[in-house]
C-alpha cells in the first residue's frame, strides 16, 4: 500500500507541478485561447492557481521524502482534493463534460492519497 500511495503522489505531482509551470510560463491570452476556460478568470487569478498547483504538487512529495512534517502531505492531499473539486465544479459550470473525466481521476487520486497517508499508511 506504501508504494501505491509513493507512485499515485508522485505521478499526480509531477501533473500538478507541470500544469502550474505552463500557467507561470505562458501568457494568459496563449493559455486562454488553447483552453477556454481561463476566460471566466482574471490573469493574475490563473497565475495564483498555478502556484497553487506547483505547491500542492511539491507539498505531495516533498515532506516525505525529507522526513520533515510528513503530515503536510496528506493536508496537501486534502488541499488538492479540495481544489480539484472546484475544477470539477467549474466544468460543469461550462458544460464541459468531456474534460470532466481527468479532473475526476485527480480529484480521485488525491482522496487515495489524503486517506492513505491520514489512515493506514502514515509517513511517520
């Protein structure tokens, strides 16, 4: 179980923390056009949520691998969690049902993750 909660963290991390990266990197108007949904926010908004996703994702792996206030990683868990339900909120919000699918399987992954580390799997 311990190494299926260190794959499913690392692997949604790195989704977060890359996600987060493009939104710091990209203008707002290039990620607006190539998606959509960032017209229904304001550029510094999308910036915010990319560093939400870049801490998010580091705060899933970072704590414990240093062996540092593991328990941040099932709060970034929940975090996560919490955030990837108003990604699902937003897509139906927009009617966008096909795109709901992979905010699903995040929102998914963090509730494993945040009851996994909370409960038979602690880092500590």
């Amino acid at each position: 179980m311990n190494v299926a909660l260190w794959i499913v963290a690392a692997l949604f991390a790195s989704g977060f923390i890359a996600g987060g990266v493009v939104k710091q990197v990209w203008s707002y108007e290039r990620y607006a056009a190539r998606l959509g949904w960032p017209e229904d926010f304001s550029p510094g908004k999308v910036k915010f949520m990319g560093v939400v996703e870049m801490l998010g994702g580091l705060g899933l792996v970072l704590p414990g691998l240093l062996g540092i206030a593991t328990v941040l990683v099932p709060v970034a868990a929940s975090a996560m969690a919490l955030y990837m339900a108003g990604a699902v909120t937003e897509r139906i919000r927009r009617n966008e049902y096909t795109e709901l699918l992979g905010d699903l399987v995040f929102l998914g992954a963090m509730l494993f993750v945040a009851w996994g580390r909370f409960g038979p799997e602690p880092l500590a």
